[in-house]
C-alpha cells in the first residue's frame, strides 16, 4: 500500500520520502554527502533511525503519492537544510 513516510535521525533532522510498495525495510535514499557531514565515525557505527508513516492509501497512484510526499515535506519544512535532509522541491526560505 502506497505510503509517505519520515526518518528522524539521532541529530532531530528529518528525512521525508515515499515507498509505492509498502516495504517496511526501505529508507530511502538520502544524499551521503549531506548526511555524512553531520555525524563524526563514531555515530555512524552505531545509531537508531525512526519511521513514521505519515500517510498511507489503498487507492493512491504515483501522482497522488508524490503530490502527498510533497505536501509532508513543505509542512515538516523537511526541505529546510537546518531541519532535514530533503533537497527537494527546494526550500525558499
């Protein structure tokens, strides 16, 4: 079932993003780069990620998905780079 979700990370930034699939393992894909310089080695080693779905729908197709995704990430200002990880759509201040 198709659902848009967000990750909360040990730093409080967020991550949100959809799976079309309902696969409860899938985390998305955030850019390393970006996520990589907010944590030293040894956090990386060991830490814990949060998912939450936000959304869900037994009758939602792709469009729907996206335009929900979208929706989520403008209203938890997951596109904001000081409190998470989406660099899309592009946040205007």
């Amino acid at each position: 079932m198709p659902n848009v979700y967000k990750l909360t990370f040990p730093n409080g930034k967020i991550f949100v993003e959809h799976d079309l699939l309902d696969q409860i393992t899938y985390m998305g894909s955030i850019a390393n780069d970006l996520f990589r310089r907010d944590f030293p080695d040894e956090q990386i080693d060991d830490f814990s990620v949060r998912k939450e779905i936000l959304w869900r729908s037994d009758t939602a197709d792709h469009d729907d998905v996206e335009r929900i995704e979208i929706e989520w990430i403008r209203r938890l200002r997951a596109n904001d780079p000081e409190i998470g990880y989406n660099r899309w759509p592009e946040f205007d201040g």
